[in-house]
C-alpha cells in the first residue's frame, strides 16, 4: 500500500472503519482521530499538517465505510 498522507482523506477513512470497526465515528473526538490516523501502519504525513476540514472529511469517509456493513 502506498503510504498515506492527509490528503488521502478517503483512504484513512477506510483504513479506520477496517481497524476500528465497532467505534462509531460520529462518537471519536477529532483529537483521538488525528491520533489514531497518524499511527496508521502506513501513514508517513506529519501530524501537524492536519486541519479541522481534514478531520471532517476523514470522519465523513469513516461514516460512509461504517454504513456498508
């Protein structure tokens, strides 16, 4: 997998809902989330680089990839 960046908003979203799958991600502070998306296995970002609109767009794919169980 290539290494993810904070950009790759989709993909992080996907790579939580698959670690964390009964966290609800409506539920997951935006602190804990940026925490959790920087200690993916393959993201290589650096954590400062990370916004609000960033962490919205990743809880949003979250949310979507949660639903499609």
């Amino acid at each position: 997998m290539p290494a993810l960046k904070w950009t790759d908003a989709d993909e992080i979203g996907f790579e939580l809902s698959e670690k964390f799958p009964d966290l609800d991600p409506l539920k997951v502070r935006f602190t804990d989330m940026h925490k959790m998306a920087a200690e993916l296995p393959d993201f290589t970002d650096t954590p400062e680089a990370s916004s609000e609109g960033i962490l919205e767009a990743i809880q949003m794919a979250w949310l979507e990839y949660s639903q499609e169980d």
